[in-house]
C-alpha cells in the first residue's frame, strides 16, 4: 500500500499537539489503559483502519495485553477473554463509531451498561478515545496510510 499524501498528522504537524492533550484527558479519565487501547483497537478495525489497528495493537501490547485477547476484539462477544466493564466499554466504542447505522445509534441498553461500569468522567473519557480514534481514522483510511509508518 502506497499512501495518497503524507500523513495528514504530519503535514499539519501544529493540529497534532492539540489532539494528543486530548488523548492524554483521555488517559487520565481513570479508565484502564487497557481498556482504552482496546476501544481504540475495536473502532479502528470497524473503520477499516490498517494503520491504526497496527498502531493499536502495538499500544495495547505495551499497556499489557496479551496476544489471546487482541487476537479476540474482533469477536469480544463470543469469546471469554473480557469482563463485564471491557465488553461494556466495547460495545459502546461499537455503537459511537457506527452512528449512522441505525436509528437509535446509542441504544439505552448499551449506555446503561456502559453506566454501571463506569462513572461519568470515565464515560466522558471512553467517548473522547472513541472520538479520537474516529477522527485518526477518517486522516488515515482516505490518505490510505499503510501500517508501521508512523510519522512522529
């Protein structure tokens, strides 16, 4: 794969600082590190997206996962590899990503189980890495950036 331009990240190097404050309020919304690369993981393969599935897969190993379970997000409800709060935390990273889907794109079920796990600042940062990961999507997936070329 042969990238359409640049890294649009890296071509407009000044937009990039300002999203990783973002992903650092993420970080600090107390959410698992984990669980968080792991929502980032799940939307970006829902999105198509090779370089940040790889960027993904590379954060989550470093945040501890382990292969059986990256190896698992792609089917995260017919596996036993996640607890309650992860699979809560993907579903609603599921739902978020595919909002134009359906009519109710973020169905109550899927909010209040996400509810019961974590509280509203966690909440507020499982929407911002979900947010986030969309937005590296929508650079990455058109400009056809290949994995393993990250530009910083």
């Amino acid at each position: 794969m042969t990238a359409r331009i640049q890294n649009p990240a890296a071509l407009l190097s000044e937009g990039l600082q300002p999203i990783q404050e973002l992903l650092k309020t993420a970080h600090g919304c107390g959410v698992p590190k984990a669980t968080l690369e792991l929502v980032h993981l799940r939307a970006s393969q829902i999105n198509g997206c090779g370089f940040c599935v790889d960027y993904g897969v590379r954060a989550a190993r470093e945040a501890g996962e382990t292969d059986e379970r990256l190896h698992a997000v792609a089917a995260w409800r017919d596996t036993p590899y996640f607890d309650d709060a992860e699979r809560a935390a993907l579903a609603l990273a599921e739902a978020v990503t595919r909002l134009a889907d359906r009519p109710d794109p973020v169905p109550d079920e899927v909010w209040d189980e996400a509810a019961r796990h974590y509280d509203e600042k966690q909440l507020a940062g499982l929407l911002l890495m979900t947010g986030i990961t969309n937005l590296f999507n929508r650079f990455n997936v058109p400009t056809r950036q290949p994995a393993g070329s990250l530009p910083w």
